[in-house]
C-alpha cells in the first residue's frame, strides 16, 4: 500500500540515484500530512470521492506490466501528415516499444522515457522535475504522484532548435494502478509538436491514473502539445498540469477527454514574460454515469500577455460535468487580453452540466471576456436535417459534428481531429 517502504521498494526496482530516492521521501511525507479532497473544500465542492477508496488501489512497484498486452487498433496510428520522429509505447509506465529518428538525435532532441532521463539527464530532471510547473504542495494527489510516480515521457528540444518531426507516446493501462509523467522543456528558440495518448480496457476493479502534466515553453519558443485520454470506465483519473510560457512563446495546448469514471484536473497556463500567448482547446464527451470535473487557470503573470480558453462538451444519460475557470491578473499586469468560453451540449435531460467562468483582474488597462453556455439539441434543426431523407441517427451527428467544429477548427493537425470526432460518434450510440 501506500508507505515510506513502498517508496523505498519502487525506487529501488528502478535503480534510482539516491536523490530522487530522497525527493520521492519528502513528497510522501507531504502526501501524509494532507487530508483526502472534499466538498468542503471549494476546488472538490462539486465533485465527492466518496465511492473512491485510496487503500483499493496501490502504487506499480515491481513494473508488472504485461508484455502481451492488446492495444486498440487505433492507438499509435499516424496523426499528422509528417511522419513521428520519435514513437514510443508504454504499458503501465513501462516502455515496451520505442523508437527515435537519427535526424532528431542529431539536433540534440532528448525524447525517453522518465526513468531513462532520471538516469541519463539528470542536471535537467534535478532542474525541471516539479519545481516550475505542477509542486507538489498543489494537494494530496500531487504529493502522492511525486511519491509513486512510474512511467511517463521526458521530451527536451534545445535553444534554436526546431524538431525536424513530432513526438507520439502512448500509455495503455492494464494493472489499473499508473502514475506516469510527462515533462516537455523547450528552450530558447525552440520549436516542437508532441501528442501524447492515454488509454485502457473498461474493467470491474476500480483503477486509478494520477498524472502529471509540464509544459515549460522558454523565451520565443513554440510547443504545440495534444494529449487525448480515453480510460475505461473503471478508471479515477487524477491530474495536475500546468504550461509555462515565456517572453514571446507560444503553447498550443489541445485536450480531449473521453473516458474514465471520474476525472478530476487542474490546468494551469502561466504566462510569466510580455509577448507570451496560449491557448487551451478541451473537448469532452461522457456518457453513462460519467463524473468530469475540470478546473482550469489562466494566470497573467506579467503584461502584454494573450489567453484564449474554449472547451465544449456534449453529455449523455446520467452524466455529469463541471467546469471552473479564472482569468487572473496580477497588479501591474497591463495590455492583456484574456479569453475563456465553456459551451456544453445536453443530449439527454437526465445530464447535468456546471459551467462557472471567473475573472480576478488586479489590473485597469486589460480585456478579459468569459462566457459559458448549456443547451439542448435543436429539434427543428433535427427535424429539417430528417425532413431531407437523413436518418435521425445522422442527423443527430450531424448537429453534434456542427456543435463541436468551431473547436475542431483549433487543432491543427486533421488526424487528430478524425480521431476525436470518431470517438465521439461511438458515444452518441
């Protein structure tokens, strides 16, 4: 279970050096000294954890992944008209397939698993590693990923660089108990494209994934990173992940969430220098008796800085979503334009979606707009679509394909966009 020995024992199946040994101590000793999340609290008040229970699952000490396990068709498939430069597939954080282009090892691209770069690159884990993006102070579940985390990518692109082609990583879960990591550096100059897929087989044990998410993006650099995650149902998903921007950088940050039983993430953009800009597309579907809760942060550290925030979603049956949002603006932070927009489709009356946009401005020269918006499927608009000869089944894609194409338009790669929008039809039924 979760212990000081099972640290030790996780830390020592992956011949760790003796300081992330030590990081790892600090961390669970953070993890004991905090409360379990609750609605007391104001981030958890709309989401209970009462039928989840920590001592139901534990910590993947011994990489008991399994070697044969089978992958949906899908996953993996090329999804942008570039070839990957870099592929690689891990099953319950243990990589099992993994390939890098000569190209992008020559530019001085690093591309790895964690543990690889634990070992390997120490001076830049020891530098990145949960110090300027997601602490592990943020909360329990922080703390206990810093504890037990296992698996996960370490992409680094070095100053000037442009990635000659993008970087894919897949995580398929088996054991149900994944901790994995992604760390993206780019350094000054830098340019890159990473997707990263998370997914796993519906089962009747409860599971968790408690994931950590940084995308530090340097002076005038450029990251464009896309993470879809479609986990069984069985699956408790929490995430903390936050982008860093610097002076004239650009992040591109897509997610799309499909799966799990309940999600809970906190996504934080930062931008720290004048010229920084992000933008955050999320797109989610649930259905059955899904719970997804994410609460989203777009932090204006200094002025002259851009967000622009739109997340859809369309819900089935008896599923629930709750989406939290702030623009925030520190004093002093002038000149910045700050966006975020959250519309939600209902396709059943037994759905219910929260959407709570906010603004915390401590600034007098900015432009900061929100809006949010739940609605039904238009029953004229069906109706004309049928009146045409098109089934209602079609007409009824049709609609939610419409819905959504405003954000589809965001993404920038079309495969992306096919895959998401095929998910999306298998749950509309």
């Amino acid at each position: 279970m979760f212990t000081q020995d099972a640290v030790k024992k996780l830390s020592a199946s992956l011949n760790e050096p003796e300081w992330m040994l030590e990081f790892r101590l600090n961390a669970f000793e953070t993890f004991e000294a905090l409360e379990m999340p609750s609605t007391a609290e104001e981030a958890w008040r709309r989401t209970s954890l009462r039928r989840f229970k920590l001592d139901k699952v534990s910590p993947s000490i011994n990489g008991d992944a399994a070697s044969d396990a089978q992958l949906p068709e899908f996953l993996g498939n090329q999804l942008t008209t570039d070839e990957a430069g870099g592929n690689m597939l891990q099953v319950d954080g243990v990589t099992r397939q993994f390939e890098v282009n000569s190209e992008l090892t020559d530019q001085g691209v690093i591309f790895c698993d964690m543990h690889t770069a634990v070992n390997e690159h120490p001076e830049l884990i020891k530098k990145y590693f949960m110090t300027d993006g997601v602490k592990v102070s943020d909360g329990k579940f922080a703390a206990l990923h810093g504890a037990f985390w296992r698996g996960g990518t370490f992409l680094y692109i070095p100053k000037n660089v442009k990635a000659s082609a993008p970087m894919h990583t897949v995580l398929w879960s088996v054991n149900g108990k994944t901790y994995t990591h992604t760390l993206v550096v780019l350094e000054e100059g830098a340019e890159g494209v990473f997707m990263d897929e998370y997914a796993s087989a519906s089962g009747d044990d409860t599971a968790i994934h408690n994931g950590v998410i940084e995308l530090l993006v340097g002076d005038n650099a450029n990251l464009i990173y896309a993470g879809l995650q479609d986990f069984g149902t069985n699956m408790y998903q929490f995430n903390h992940e936050v982008g860093r921007v610097g002076r004239d950088g650009k992040l591109d940050w897509v997610t799309s969430m499909m799966g799990t039983r309940l999600t809970k993430a906190f996504q934080t953009l930062e931008l720290d220098q004048p010229g920084a800009w992000g933008r955050m597309s999320g797109i989610f579907f649930t259905n059955g008796r899904q719970h997804l809760d994410l609460d989203t942060q777009q932090n204006h550290n200094a002025g002259d800085t851009v967000s622009d925030l739109l997340y859809k979603g369309a819900l089935r049956e008896n599923s629930r979503t709750v989406w939290q949002g702030m623009i925030k603006a520190l004093p002093g932070a002038q000149k910045i334009d700050g966006f975020q927009a959250n519309r939600n489709l209902m396709l059943d009356k037994t759905a219910r979606a929260d959407s709570i946009p906010g603004l915390e401005i401590e600034a007098d020269d900015v432009a900061c707009t929100h809006a949010s918006a739940i609605g039904q499927l238009d029953p004229e608009e069906i109706f004309y679509l049928m009146s045409r000869g098109i089934p209602r089944k079609t007409a009824v894609e049709m609609s939610v394909q419409g819905f959504f194409d405003p954000l589809m338009r965001r993404i920038p790669f079309e495969g992306i966009r096919d895959r998401i929008f095929d998910r999306i039809v298998e749950k509309i039924g």
